[in-house]
C-alpha cells in the first residue's frame, strides 16, 4: 500500500480552497462524482502531502455526518493499492470493515475505489492502481 492522499470534509469548499491557496498550494477544479454525491478538489504544494478536499451534496448524508459531528476536519487517508478485491480481503482479516464497496471514482478516471474503517486509525480509502 503506498500513500496518496489525506482527505479533508469542507463545510464550505470553497473558502477551504481559498484559505489553502493562501498557504500556497494550488488546486485543480472543482469535480462533482454523482455516485458519492460530493464535490471534489485536489491540492498541491511542492513537498506536501496530496489533499483532496470533499464538499458535501444536500443529499449525502454520510459527509453531512461526518460535518456535522467534527466540522471541517481530516476524515480518511487514501492508499494505492493493486488489486482492490485482494486487499479488502487481506482488511477484513486485519479487523477492518468494509464501509462502502468498491466503485468506479470519476476524479480517478474510473479506477476503483472503497472506503474501509479500523477503529483504531479510523477511515481509510483504497485507490486500485
């Protein structure tokens, strides 16, 4: 598993992609994926990590969840992974739970991805290759 990226829940993406140009990074375009029903925008700044910021759709109750416990906050940490099916089940052996099954990821081009939660490290995000 290699990092990719940490993700952050916006209450407000678009002050989120303000307040970190100003901390100097740049940022892609807004993308919205109609399956998580989220919008989605990349960050990057030389020597940093990859930030994806993750602006709630009215209707995904999930993030509003996630926003309404913790606000604008980090909520998973992204891996690159080459088989998906492989590694949920390698997870799942490791006390992990499959919170949302894999799906095609448009800001990815199409390549898989699912989320999984540990309780000790919270939630994770696998990327397939």
């Amino acid at each position: 598993m290699k990092f990719h990226h940490i993700g952050i829940a916006c209450v407000d993406l678009k002050k989120s992609i303000d307040t970190y140009k100003n901390l100097g990074y740049s940022n892609s375009d807004i993308i919205y994926d109609p399956l998580q029903k989220v919008n989605l925008c990349f960050l990057n700044k030389a020597n940093s990590p990859l930030i994806e910021l993750v602006g709630s759709d009215e209707n995904n109750s999930v993030l509003n969840n996630i926003l309404k416990k913790n606000g604008t906050s980090p909520y998973h940490t992204c891996y690159e992974i080459n088989n998906i099916n492989n590694q949920i089940n390698s997870l799942i052996d490791k006390d992990y739970v499959l919170i949302m099954k894999p799906i095609k990821a448009i800001a990815f081009s199409n390549r898989k991805i699912c989320f999984m939660y540990h309780r000790h490290i919270g939630v994770i995000e696998l990327l397939e290759c």
